[in-house]
C-alpha cells in the first residue's frame, strides 16, 4: 500500500523522471563482485537492449534490480521510489515482471496454475483471452503440467504470466535464446504489440537482430559495469564497434 | 490363520485405523513441513505432546494457575484453540530460529528441531508426572460405544477417526485445489520467482510452519483422552511416524496419509496373527522400501 502512495507521488512529476533509473549499482553472489557500478535509465514506455558477452553481468543486472542477488549496493528506482532496502516481493508490487533465463515454469503447477499464481499488481493486466489468442498454443495446453511443454511454449507462458498481473516494468533474459525462428518471430511481435501499449522493457539479448529491430536504446555491458550507452538510431553506424565487443 | 477368530481380526483393524488415523494427520503435519520447508522437524512429536498438554493444563490446571475461579477449557474449546496456540509457537520457532539456518544443509534444522524436542520434553518432564496423567474431560456426547454391525467400537474412537480423516482432506484440499496452495508450492520449487511476483515468501514459510504445527497440536488434543498425557508420548509416537513419512515419501501428502492408515490397520491385523512383531513391522517395511524404492512408495524419484 505504502509504495502505491509513492507511485501517485511520484508520478506527478513523471514527465522528466524515467521510470527505471539505475546507478552506480553493485553486486554480490556470496564473495565474488559481479556487478561494477552498473548506470543506465529508461524513459517510460521505450525498450532497451542490454548487450553483452557471456557472463558479463546481464542476468545479474535484471536480478540485482529485483534484489535476488546475495548482496547489492547503489541505487535503483523504480517510478521514482529507491527500492535498494526493499525485499524482492515490495519491488515487484511496484508493477515489475521478469522472465528469468531459465524460465522457471514450475513444474507442479499445470499451465494455468502458472498463469494464476502471480498475484495482481495493478489493474490494466491482460485477461486470460487476450493471453491465449496471442499465445494459441497455451490455451491447447491449459491443463497441462507446466514442464510438459516445449521450451517455446514455456517461454510464451512465461512471457504471458507476466502480462496478467498489469506490471508496467518487463525485465526479459534471453526470451528468443534457443527457439525456433518462428517463435522468435511471434515472440518479437508480442514485444512489438507491448511497446505499442507502452509498456517499460530492459532486455538482455544476445541476438542483435532482434535487439536492432526493437531497442529504443542499447547499453553494453562489459565486466560489469555499462561500457557504451547509445540511442538504436545509431547502431548501424557502431555495428562494426559493438559486433567486436560481442565477438560475434 | 483359520483359527484365529474373524471378530478378533475386525477389531483389531478397527484399533489399527484409529491409529493409523494419528499416523496420518502427524505424519501430514511432517510431510506438510519437509515438503514446503525442507525442514525435518524433529520437534513434531514435541508439539503434539504440547496439544495434549494444552488440553490437560486447560482442563485442570488453568483455573489455579490464573486464579481465576471457573476458568476451564473444556474438551470442545481445547479442540478449537490448543492448535492455534501450538501453530503460533510453531511460527516462533521458524521465525526465530529456523529461518536463521535455512540457507545451511537441512541437517542443520533435524539437529535444530531435535534438539529443541529435548528441551521441550525436558520442561514438561520437570512440571508433570512422567509416567502421564489421564485427561478426564472427554465429551459426554461422545462417551459409550457404537455398534458398527461386527462389533462396538468406542464412539469417541470413531470420532476421532473422523477429525483426522477431515483434516487431512482439508490439508490435501488446500493445498492442491487453492491459490494460496498454489503459491505455497510455488514459492518451494522456487523461492527467487515466487518473490519476484510479488508473493512474500517468508511469510508463506511461517504460514507452512503454523499449519504444520498446529496439525500436531490438534491430533495431540483428540489424543488426550485415548493415551495418557506424558512428556515422552511425542517421543514415542514420532519414530513410527517418521517411518511413515519416509514409506510415505519425504514430503508427499496423499503418501503420507494413505501410508498412515495403511500402516495402523497393518499393525493391528499383525497383532493377531504374530503379536511379538507388530511393533516392529513398520521398521520391517521401511527398511523393505527403502531398498526398492528410496524415495518412498509415493515419492518422486529424483
Ligand atoms: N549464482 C551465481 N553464483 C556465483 N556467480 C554467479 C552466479 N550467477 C552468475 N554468476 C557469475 O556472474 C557473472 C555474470 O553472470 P550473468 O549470468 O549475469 O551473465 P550474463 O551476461 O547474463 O551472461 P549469460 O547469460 O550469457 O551467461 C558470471 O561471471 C557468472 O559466472
Ligand atoms: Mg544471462
């Protein structure tokens, strides 16, 4: 209740504040440091596209936003409200959702258990139809357990039990990693239909086709910590640079 | 065994299932609390100790004890608030101590949990007779015996067949068919998820611990007035009960009440044709499963 009372507060002045604003953020798992003072922010209702190699520290940017790291440090805030001291189900209640690269359907839930278990976070969540004409396939499998499914299907239903509980904030890892080119496709029309409707989107993608065709914005991260921030605009003009640092 | 008389058998299945009716609303209360905490809660026998004695203190002792004249609890009040007094400890313990060591090897919380299962023993050894006293508030309602068409049977037997058998389904009907349950399992495959939806996981653990807690509270206030209220009749209870739970399958609530019942009339039919083997029968089949199937008869596999 409290953090809705700030987001009304805040949002009277939400013209010049963006809706994400990390800075000078730090984090921990157990002993070893893997994020270095990451900085970056995004303006509500635009999408960006968290580049970067192999365990430099993407996952963990989106996890430390959520507070599911061992230790963080810095700042995060989220509709203007500092969420560094808050534990991981408070930030949520902010309105964020996040695709974890794992997925993480769970498996003793069916498939729509799974869409039933995240609680509501705002109104303006997508009903249950909307869901299943967007992801056909899902609402086929209703009844079956979450884990049966193909790592397509799971990662549509991992998208869709985010979009039910109204959250404005997406925090997608690696949601094309590993599917069909179809899939692909019909997940980035799904992102596409979210920007439509204004929804905030960090997404940490390997693939810099999808990331070129969708950013607002690109951030590449190296080591930890943001080593190049630019507008999408002008990613054709730094491809070669950022294809080097991709090492694709 | 043709000269072993058929009404000796039914009796002594009807003795085995009251039983095994404890078996399973304890063993529940454990499988409840592995499952949901990966907790082996050692204490459990202590808490179903402590339901007893909540209705024993309420019956006998309350009255001196506050001073104030009249103040008793009687059979049906017990029954309605002993486990939530029972839970509410359960959920100061988790608060206050296991939460502290669940990211440590679960051994830590079997050694936590029995340790604090002495103690607990140890303070209600110290205050009450340790060979046990007899509760004497049961329910007039429920004295005398009804006849089943084979045999009579004590009707507060029967009744207490019947709380046991309502709670369970209740547990099993919560947890599988509700959101809340939902959210419960959930937030056991995984926590880091669970929370990030929004859902307070700690405060889903302390609800488990409550529940888990309170159902041993609860079979030790409808066992009060069949065994006698002792410090060590948690004790004894709880190894069979853990046999039980690891035939049942560690953490598996149909496993665990099926294999209870199942266990209790076992016991009974075996007292009739071997009477020197019914106590140890259950540690028979234990070691029996655990050789076939280690994860236990409803367990999955790993
Ligand atoms: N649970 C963990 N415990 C310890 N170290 C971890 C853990 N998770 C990640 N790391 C380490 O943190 C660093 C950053 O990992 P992260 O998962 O954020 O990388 P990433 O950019 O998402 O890369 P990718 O997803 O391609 O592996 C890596 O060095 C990784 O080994
Ligand atoms: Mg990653």
């Amino acid at each position: 209740m409290r953090e809705s009372a700030l987001v009304t507060a805040a949002a009277s002045n939400a013209a010049a504040m963006p809706l994400l604003q990390v800075r000078d953020l730090h984090a921990w798992y157990g002993e070893s440091h893997v994020l270095h003072g990451i900085r970056f922010e995004v303006p509500e209702g635009q999408l960006i596209s968290l580049l970067g190699r192999n365990g430099s520290g993407r996952s963990t940017t989106l996890r430390a936003i959520l507070g599911l790291v061992g230790r963080r440090q810095g700042s995060a805030r989220i509709h203007g409200v500092e969420t560094i001291a808050l534990p991981t189900h408070r930030i949520a209640r902010l309105g964020v959702g996040w695709c974890p690269e794992e997925r993480a359907i769970f498996s003793s839930l069916s498939v729509e258990e799974n869409l039933h278990l995240p609680p509501r976070l705002a109104e303006g969540g997508m009903p249950l139809d909307e869901l299943y004409t967007l992801f056909p396939q899902l609402a086929e499998r209703r009844r079956s357990q979450g884990t049966r499914l193909s790592g397509g299907e799971q990662q549509m239903l991992a998208l869709a039990r985010i979009l039910r509980t109204g959250a404005r904030l997406l925090l997608l890892d690696e949601i094309t990693e590993g599917l069909a080119p179809v899939i692909v496709e019909r997940i980035e029309a799904t992102l596409q239909l979210l920007k439509s409707r204004a929804y905030t989107i960090v997404l940490a993608e390997q693939n810099l086709g999808v990331a070129s065709r969708l950013a607002d914005h690109i951030a590449l991260i190296e080591h930890g910590q943001v080593v190049e921030a630019f507008a999408a605009s002008e990613l054709p003009a730094r491809r070669a640079d950022v294809e080097a640092r991709l090492g694709v | 065994m043709s000269d072993i008389p058929l009404q000796a058998v039914l009796s002594q299945v009807m003795l085995g299932l009251n039983n095994g009716a404890f078996y399973a609303l304890l063993s529940l209360g454990l499988a409840v609390i592995y499952g949901m905490l990966e907790v082996v809660n050692f204490a459990h026998g202590a808490l179903y100790m402590m339901g007893a004695f909540g209705a024993l203190i309420g019956l006998e002792y309350l009255e001196a004890w506050t001073g104030i004249p009249g103040l008793r609890l009687t059979f049906w009040w017990a029954l309605l608030l002993v486990p939530l007094v029972v839970g509410a400890f359960g959920v100061l313990v988790e608060a206050l101590l296991l939460r502290r060591i669940a990211r440590l090897e679960p051994i830590y919380g079997l050694l936590l949990t029995f340790g604090l299962a002495l103690i607990l023993e140890g303070v209600f050894a110290n205050g009450f007779s340790a060979a046990g006293e007899p509760y004497n508030g049961k329910p007039e309602a429920l004295e005398g015996v009804v006849n089943l068409g084979f045999m009579f049977f004590p009707r507060y037997r029967l009744f207490s067949m019947l709380v046991a058998v309502l709670s369970c389904v209740a547990v099993w009907w919560v947890i599988e068919r509700t959101r809340l349950g939902a959210q419960l399992r959930a937030g056991t495959e995984n926590p880091a998820v669970t929370s990030a939806f929004g859902i307070n996981v700690p405060r889903l653990r302390s609800l488990t611990y409550f529940l888990g807690a309170a159902l041993a509270g609860l079979a030790g206030v409808v066992a009060a007035p069949i065994y006698s209220v002792g410090p060590h009749m948690g004790a004894e209870l709880i190894i069979v009960v853990f046999a039980v739970v690891v035939i049942g399958g560690m953490g598996s609530i149909l496993g665990a009440v099926m294999t209870g019942l199942a266990l209790g009339v076992l016991e009974g039919l075996v007292k009739v044709v071997y009477p020197p083997m019914a106590n140890t029968v259950v540690f028979v089949i234990m070691a029996l499963v655990l050789l076939w199937r280690p994860a236990g008869l409803f367990g999955r596999e790993a």
